[in-house]
C-alpha cells in the first residue's frame, strides 16, 4: 500500500491524442516528507509516517516539535501514518507523485464541504408541504415525526434538520490521468471531496491497486 498527502487545488480538463476531453481534478501532492519509519520490531507493525505542507517550527506544538527534532526532520502541518509502505523509505526522504503512473488507480479521501444548519429539504430533498389548499407555514417543513402511542417516541435515525456537510468520506477508483512530477501534481479522473485548498489523502486504490491496475 502507498500513498501521499496532498491538497485539493481545483477542476480543469485535459485532452488525449484524439481530442477526447476527461474531466479531471488536480491535486498538490508533494514534497511529502518521511517523518517516522515504524517497524514490527520496535512499533509491533511496519509502517511509514508522511508530513504534508512545511511549517515554521515556532507554529507547532511543543509536543510536535519535539517529535520533529526526535527524527531531525522538518515542521510540517499535516501528518499522516500508511501502514504497510510498499516503498523502502526513511526520515528525511521526500517523496511525491512520481510514485504513481498515468492508468493507476487511487482512492481520495477528504471532508465534504460544510453547509451548516439546513433544514430537510435542502438536507434530505424533502417534497415539503403543500403551498395551498389552506396550508400555512407548512412549505418547507418534515410533517409528522412521531410514531403514534406505541412506542410513543421519536424512532431513532429520524430524518430532521441539523448540521450538513464536513464529513469524512472515500471516493474509490479514481483513474490517475497524469502525472507532472516536477510540479508535485497529480491530474485524476472525476471528484475528489472537498473545497479547494483542502487536505486530501491520496492512496492506492484498495479494490485495484498497482499490481492489477
């Protein structure tokens, strides 16, 4: 299993040879640095810890700080540990794109972006009420929450307004169009969540990786 750090940059398109357009979405994906190198012997599993984003040392924690100096490597701000690194690495070796090729296939994994407080129809694409026949106030509204006197409450995952948006979630196989290595960018099939300028993790997709691509 490999993978990087990156950071969402926007949408554009590309074209091939015959003019045909792919829809892609590119991402900063480097210098990751390799902050910790974990092993079976002294950790209990093999894996490799990648720090995305250099920062001045006086804007991290103390905690970090020392965990940087520990390993002598550079502030970062965003950390992220792969268990199961395919590629022989250790702290202080940089690493980007150039660990994937053009018809690779990767899974995205960021937050969606944030809506706030929103009410069911925006949340859940409730129909609302009806907008005449004696109804108002009622246009936008859930209707009936309640379950009659037995049980007599609320049944639970009820669909109600609250907060939408700013989840975790994973896109699987997302074809990886190009590679531009000197720019630390990485051109993907389709959406990636999230706004632009957000973190994302990028890894070799689960259901396809490298070896069956």
């Amino acid at each position: 299993m490999i993978g990087l750090l990156g950071k969402k940059l926007g949408q554009t398109r590309v074209y091939d040879e015959s003019g045909q357009v792919t829809p892609v979405t590119v991402i900063l994906t480097g210098p990751n640095r390799v902050i910790q190198k974990k092993t079976v012997e002294k950790d209990g599993y093999n894996a490799i810890q990648l720090g995305f984003d250099d920062q001045k040392e006086s804007r991290v924690s103390k905690p970090k700080q020392g965990h940087f100096k520990k390993h002598n490597t550079q502030a970062v701000k965003r950390m992220k540990e792969f268990r199961d690194f395919t590629l022989d690495l250790n702290p202080g070796d940089i690493v980007g794109p150039g660990i994937f090729e053009a018809g690779d296939y990767v899974d995205a994994i960021g937050d969606t972006k944030g809506h706030g407080f929103q009410g069911v129809v925006k949340r859940y694409n409730f129909g609302g009420g009806p907008g005449s026949h004696g109804q108002k106030g009622f246009r936008r509204r859930p209707g009936s929450i309640g379950n009659r006197s037995d049980p007599g409450t609320v049944r639970k995952g009820q669909k109600m307004p609250g907060h939408m948006g700013a989840v975790r979630r994973t896109v699987q196989n997302l074809k990886v169009v190009q590679v531009l290595e000197e720019d630390n960018l990485l051109l993907v099939k389709g959406s990636v969540p999230g706004a632009k300028g957000d973190y994302v993790v990028i890894r070799e997709a689960k259901k396809r990786p490298k070896a069956t691509k």
